[in-house]
C-alpha cells in the first residue's frame, strides 16, 4: 500500500511539473501582431467606379487576410493610418450614420486609426462625427487647439497577452498649407512636425511601455522642408520597435536605424504585418525578435460576408456612377500613350486639361488658368457622358479660387508648376522624361497664354516665349489666375501668391465640370488650342525608330519611379542603349552622338527642323514609322503626332498602328 502511495505521489508531482512547464514558458515568452493599412480611400468593395473597373485589392481582401491573421493571433491589433474617407464615391455617402468606411472599420474591429489630411477635405464637422462614430481610438497627437492643448489622444497603450504596446500617432503637418482656403476646416488649429512630435511623445512614453510603435500620416521623404519618417527613424530608432506610416502610396518594407518602416501601397494593396517575439527579463519584456513584411492583398479572394456586409453600398455607388450627364461627341485622348509608359497628354496640349481650364476661366472669369492631369490614363471616350466620367478626369475634390497675380508672378508659377517637372535634355535622347521627385498631379497646364518649355535649359529657366493675347506678357501686368484650393495653399506658403488678392472662392471643380456638359445642348467635342510645346530636344538619334519599335514590343521598357507613382522618369538615349548592348553598333553611314548634359545656353536652343520634307504635302509611312517620328521629321518636334493624327482619322483607326504603305496628309506647320 505504501508503495502504491509512494507511486501514486511520483506520479501527481511528474504531472504538476509536466503542467507548469508551458504556464512557465507563458510568463517568460510571449508574440505580439500588429496590422496595419492605410490610405484606403473609400474603396471597400473591390471596385473603381470612376473607372467602372473592378480591383484587384479592396478593404474586402484585407478583411480576409484580416481574418485569417486573427485564427493565429486573436488578440492581434489592427491599425488604419488614415486618408480613408475620401475617394472612390465613399464623401457621397459622408452623411450616412455610421459613414460607410467608418462602418467597415468598426466591422473589422479596427482598435486604433490615425488620422488623414484627406480627412479635413469635408469640414471640420465631418472629421468630428466620424471619430464619433468610430469604434476604436482615434489619434492624432501633433494637432493642437488655441489654448496649447492637444486636440486628440498622441497615444494609447493597449494590453495585449499581458505586454503594455504603445501605439502613437501623428497626423502630416501640412495641411493648414492644404486646406489654406478653409482653416474652418481643421478648425484653425495648428500641427506640428512628425519630428517635433514623435520626441515629445516618447519623452511621454518613458517607462510606460514594452513595446512602442509609431502610427504616422507622413511619407519617408518629408515634403515642404520638413522632416520625413526616414530621418525620424534615424534619429529615434532606438527608441521605437516599429513604424506604420502613410500617405505617399509607397510600398515600403525597410529597416532603418534597426526599426522596421513599413508603408502598405493605398487601396488596401497589402497589410502590414509586424510580430514582436519577447522574453521576460528582471520582470521586463524584451523584444528578442522582430518579423516584418507586407502581405498582398491581390493574392487573397475578398472575405465573402464582408461583400455581403457592404453589397448595398456597391450598389448605390454604381448607380451613382452610371447616372448619364450628357454626351461625348469624340474621343478626347487617341491614343493616352505616345509610347508604353510615356502619357502623351502630358508632353503636349490636350483637350482633357483644355476642357478643366476652360470651366475653370469661365466659372471665374478669369484670364488666365492652370490644372493638373491626375491620373495618366484620364480621357474621355465617345459616347454618354456619365458622373463617373468627371471623377475619372478630376479624381480630387478640390474647390475653385480666382487670384489676381502679375505676370512675374505668373512666370514664376510656370517655371514652378510646368518647368521643374522635366528632365533636362541631353544629347542622343529619343523621348521626354519626367523628374521623379515630382508627381504628376503637381504638373500644372496652363491656359489663357501661350508659351514654351525649353527643355535644354536647366530647371528654373525653361519657361519662355510667354504671351497673353498675342503680345509678350509684362512683369507689370495684372491678370486673374483660376486654380483648385490645393494649388492655391501650396502657392500662397511658397510666397507666389497672396491671400490678399483672391477674387473668387467658389464650389467643387468637379461639380462644376458635370454641371458644363449637363447644360450642354449638343454633345461635348474635344477642343485644343495647342498654346504650349516643348522645344529643346533634338530626338533624332540614328535608331530612333528602333528603339520606339523595341518600346512597343517590350525589349526596352520605360522606367518608373520605384513606387510606380511617376512614369517616364528617364529619357531613352541612344548611346546608353547602345553601351548597355540593348541595340546593334552603328553601321558607318550612321553618325553617333554622346550623351552629355549642355552647360547652361546663352541662348534658346530650339528643336532641329530639317529642310526636307516640308510640312503641307503627303507622305508614305515606311518600316519603323510611328506619328511621333513623323512629326518630329516634318515639323521639327514629335509633340505635332496630333496634327498628322487628326488630318487622317479616316485611314489610321488606332493611332498606335498605323501601317507601312500609308499614305498621310501631312498639314502646313
């Protein structure tokens, strides 16, 4: 019997041991998931109704990845940094209670959400309702009130699996610059640097968390001359475990200064995934380990019952969407691209921009206007005029202002908004690039002068020829500019404009371009003026042809910016093509030129216009021929295709493939 005991006690101390070994792990180990997304703008259903395109990422295919991430870790936490209630229809619906992308944030059961610039575009008492409505903590830490204090939390420490992790957010600082035309729209309030911000919050923060994870509205390259998230990282590594940031539409996955920066694309094309493996030491946590990536969204099916969830609301959108305005009586962009990769609309003047500018003057009655192409592949195609169609064109909600401005302040504008945003010509380039620290929607057309960009000339010095009604325009002359509110704030902080001199403040620009073609009696036609061009490129490499044939057929492929945001970001050149082994040597009838950038000219270098042919007659399209090469051999610049293009509608069907053997009109210069 004794013996019996005496196994029986063996036995239940074997098994107290056996059980207390995992309880024993558990308070020595433990993981903590974060999640984050961020600059969803409204696109909750996997559709672009501007476009009328489904999409291959959603916040229905983050759900998905959100769902499985929390069968491995259901006490997760899951992050939104902001810009989230603008675009994709989702402000029609801004009344709404909950608001819609609020309500697919609390149906995932978001626990922290940072706030946007975006987010002010309605009002401040939009902004207020939302965070109402939302579920979780709303943070936005740099934003302070009159009397000094802060407007929202900076912080939140959450308890996850008995480890304190202290999620901080900071919203981008510049959006007094932004919404400059309304400050009732972030209630006169004031924002400091993610710089400034992030040290005093950690100063807060001392000893109050294990873990500690910024949550930031802002890109890794500041804007304005401020600080970016890159050099915070670089002076405040060591003190944070990771960094979610937003904003830019990058796709960054970096270890900067040890802590992991991650930016997850915009329209939910990944999650960001952090897990923080820790040990208990002293009875403190530390992080032993850190894995950090994104997960693509378009490599998941969208989570099933949050379609269900949100169906009524994709259908309101396509309703609204499909909502017939007016009519288009030719295509405006034919073709979008002059080369893969290279929007044509951009390197001349087009109808699209003509058509903004004009609603813009007339809504004004302003001389003189500037818009941005936002998006490369805006047209407008044959046939009904829906509402989509005005987004597609004017993807931003940006109010309309009239200012008055000399014409030294116009020129400086131009040589800013239009000059900067090219690379600078160098010899043996066969296409026009674009400066890859601009983006596009900071690239302005103007209208109501004419003028030209010279491109062989450095930045800064490349606007010229500039005239207003068929006479140069004086330094001295006053004109009234029309332009959208976002131009105006980033203008008036660079001190090319003053608030002193607005004339006008009116609606949506948007608004009023669906208004113009509802009044129309007659269906709308693309109209161009051609009032600017780009000069100073001389694009006649000996295989030119070839490379424009090898661009078509994807042996060479224009670059783009690393984050895909800024196309053409580089001229082709013949010579690099040749020394990279991407062409055949020259043969000896043909004469290289060397790729070097010219010092500064004493005078305008102008495109080479060749004494034969001459423009005015007919011409037979030969092997490797394109518009643009025809126009540059008869009229001295490729940016003319249109002219040649419009001449022959009647033979050439797509402006892309035009066939050897054709025989085109080719118009007087």
């Amino acid at each position: 019997m004794k013996r019996k005991k005496l196994s029986a006690l063996l036995l239940a101390l074997v098994m107290a041991v056996s059980l207390a070994v995992p309880a024993l792990a558990a308070d020595t180990t433990q993981t903590v998931t974060i999640l984050q997304t961020s600059d969803l703008h409204g696109m909750i259903n996997p559709y672009d109704y501007a476009s009328n395109k489904e999409s291959k990422t959603s916040m229905a295919h983050a759900a998905a990845i959100i769902a499985a991430e929390r069968k491995t870790d259901p006490n997760l936490l899951l992050i939104d940094t902001g810009d989230s209630t603008q675009a994709n229809y989702i402000q029609e619906f801004k009344d709404e209670v909950p608001e819609p992308m609020i309500d697919a944030l609390n149906y995932l059961k978001y626990d922290a959400w940072t706030l946007g610039n975006h987010e002010f575009n309605f009002g401040f008492n939009y902004v207020t309702k939302e965070i109402k409505e939302f579920n979780g903590v709303t943070l936005a830490g740099n934003i302070y009130q009159k009397n000094g204090s802060r407007w929202l939390d900076a912080y939140k420490i959450f308890d996850v699996n008995g480890v304190k992790v202290a999620v901080f957010g900071i919203d981008a600082p510049h959006i007094p610059i932004w919404e400059k035309s309304d400050p009732t729209h972030y209630n006169n309030m004031t924002f400091t640097t993610p710089m400034e911000e992030t040290g005093k919050i950690l100063k807060e923060l001392e000893g109050k968390a294990d873990v500690i994870i910024g949550s930031i509205h802002y890109g890794l390259d500041g804007e304005y001359g401020t600080e970016g998230i890159r050099q915070v990282a670089e002076k405040y590594g060591d003190q944070i475990d990771a960094l979610f940031i937003g904003h830019a539409h990058s796709k960054v996955n970096e270890t900067i200064n040890g802590v992991p920066v991650l930016e997850p694309g915009s329209n939910a094309q990944y999650v960001s995934k952090v897990t923080f493996s820790l040990e208990k030491k002293d009875g403190k946590w530390d992080v032993a380990k850190t894995d950090a990536g994104l997960i693509d969204c378009s490599t998941v099916t969208p989570d099933a019952a949050f379609l269900t969830k949100f169906k009524s609301l994709d259908q309101k959108s396509k309703a609204l969407a499909a909502k017939q305005v007016g009519e288009v009586g030719e295509t405006f962009l034919n073709p979008v691209e002059v080369l893969p990769g290279i929007p044509s609309a951009i390197l001349e003047d087009n109808a699209v921009l003509d058509l903004i500018n004009k609603v813009q003057m007339e809504e004004v009655g302003a001389d003189v206007s500037l818009a941005a192409l936002f998006d490369s592949t805006s047209n407008l195609e044959k046939g009904p005029f829906l509402n989509r169609d005005s987004v597609k064109i004017y993807k931003y909600d940006n109010t309309l202002y009239g200012v008055k401005v000399t014409g030294k302040q116009l020129k400086a504008i131009m040589e800013l908004q239009a000059g900067n945003f090219f690379n600078q010509y160098k010899a043996g380039d066969v296409t026009i690039s674009f400066n890859p620290d601009i983006r596009m929607y900071n690239y302005d057309e103007f209208a109501g002068v004419n003028y030209e960009i010279n491109i062989s000339k450095p930045a800064g010095s490349r606007i010229q020829n500039v005239t207003y009604q068929g006479k140069p325009l004086s330094d001295t002359q006053t004109l009234v500019l029309a332009l959208n509110n976002y131009r105006y704030g980033g203008l008036v902080t660079a001190g090319l404009l003053n608030e002193s001199d607005v004339v006008y403040e009116g609606g949506a620009v948007r608004d009023m371009i669906t208004n113009y073609v509802a009044a129309m009696k007659t269906p709308l036609m693309p109209e161009c003026d051609h009032n600017w061009k780009i000069v100073g490129a001389d694009l006649n490499d000996p295989q030119k042809d070839l490379i424009y044939e090898k661009v078509r057929s994807g042996e060479i492929t224009v670059p783009t910016s690393e984050d895909g945001r800024t196309p053409n970001i580089a001229s082709l050149n013949g010579p690099e093509l040749r020394t990279a082994g991407k062409l055949p040597a020259l043969t000896g009838g043909e004469t290289a030129t060397t790729p070097t950038t010219p010092a500064k000219p004493t005078v305008p270098v102008t495109p080479t216009t060749p004494s034969t042919p001459v423009a005015g007659g007919s011409y037979t399209v030969k092997s490797g021929d394109c518009l643009w090469s025809i126009s540059q051999e008869f009229y001295g610049t490729g940016t003319k295709w249109t002219v040649i293009y419009r001449a022959n509608t009647a033979i050439i069907k797509n402006a892309n493939d035009i066939q050897v053997g054709q025989v085109l009109t080719i118009p007087a210069a």
